[in-house]
C-alpha cells in the first residue's frame, strides 16, 4: 500500500502525541512563569532578621554572604547575591532571601519543584546529546505533519483553495510579536 499524505501525517501525529502534548503544556506554563512558574513552588518561607548594616557597600561581600548562608543553615549553592537600595537579594538553586539591610528583617523562601509539571518544562531545556538528536526529529516530524496536513483537505476547504490564508495569518502573527510588540 502507497503512503499517502493522510496517512503519513496521521502516523507522525499519532508517534508524536504524548511529545505534542508536553510541549504544549510545559509551553503554556513556562509563558506565565512570572506568575506562577512550574520549576519552583514555595514549600516554606521563615521570617527573619539579622543585624542591620548602615553601610551595605563595604561590608555585604562574599564572605558575609558565606557566614550569612551557614549561620542560617541554607545548604544550596550560591547562584548570585545583589544590593538594591538597602535590599539585599541571594538567589540559590533552591531558596531566595530577601533582607531589608536598615532593619535587618527579611525572608528565606524555599523551592522545590513541582511535580510532574516541572520535568515537563524540562524538556524545554535539555541539552544532552540523545535528547537533542530525538528533538531533532521531532522537529522534522512536525515538518512533515505540517506539510502533509496541507494536501489532506480536497475542494473548496483545501489548502490552495483557503488554507494558504489561514496559514498566512499564522505566520504573520509571530512575526508581528517577534518584531513588533516585542
């Protein structure tokens, strides 16, 4: 039997399903992880305070940020540490703290990854050989689901009658974000 168009885009879809429907749910949550981001959920946050620094510039260095992380017990790797406006910010793999230097009172929050929804986002950003080869060819499989879904429709709602427009449309739309709203 002759592959035809319908069938090799209904294969391809079918193969790529559970890949399909990954991406666009770890694509959703990653578009709004300003307000909620899968990779990382509060599961504590303790008030603090310590003691207020009247001159942030000459004494919050590497090494206070040292003492501050075993003195709290924070056992995570230091990301990066910044002053703004007396605000101390430490970001961690896994806990952010926020301490007002002039009072000394702040915040340790604590993450951990949600579950499930957080592997997900995972693929978004994988770089292990095997996985970029296998995204690979989920790319080209999308290819060949977009290509072969054109040629599926016959007659007046085919791709040459007014498919062209629509996809049109879809093309212009990011291009329209890319490079005008962006």
């Amino acid at each position: 039997m002759k592959p035809t168009a319908r069938s090799v885009h209904r294969d391809f879809a079918y193969f790529y399903l559970g890949l399909i429907i990954a991406f666009s749910f770890s694509g959703i949550f990653l578009n709004h992880r300003r307000d909620w981001h899968p990779r990382r959920y509060t599961y504590s946050a303790t008030e603090i305070t310590v003691p207020a620094i009247t001159q942030p510039d000459s004494t919050v260095n590497d090494a206070y940020i040292e003492t501050f992380t075993e003195t709290q017990g924070i056992k995570d790797n230091l990301r990066r540490f910044v002053i703004d406006k007396n605000q101390l910010s430490i970001s961690y793999e896994k806990h952010d703290v926020k301490i007002d230097l002039s009072t000394g009172k702040g915040k340790i929050e604590a993450y951990r990854t949600t579950p499930i929804l957080g592997q997900m986002t995972q693929l978004h950003v994988d770089t292990s050989k095997w996985w970029i080869y296998y995204s690979d060819l989920f790319g080209i499989g999308m290819l060949v689901i977009a290509f072969t879904g054109m040629f599926i429709q016959k007659g007046e709602n085919s791709f040459r009658s007014r498919g062209w427009k629509l996809a049109l449309i879809g093309i212009i739309f990011p291009l329209i974000f890319l490079f005008l709203l962006s």
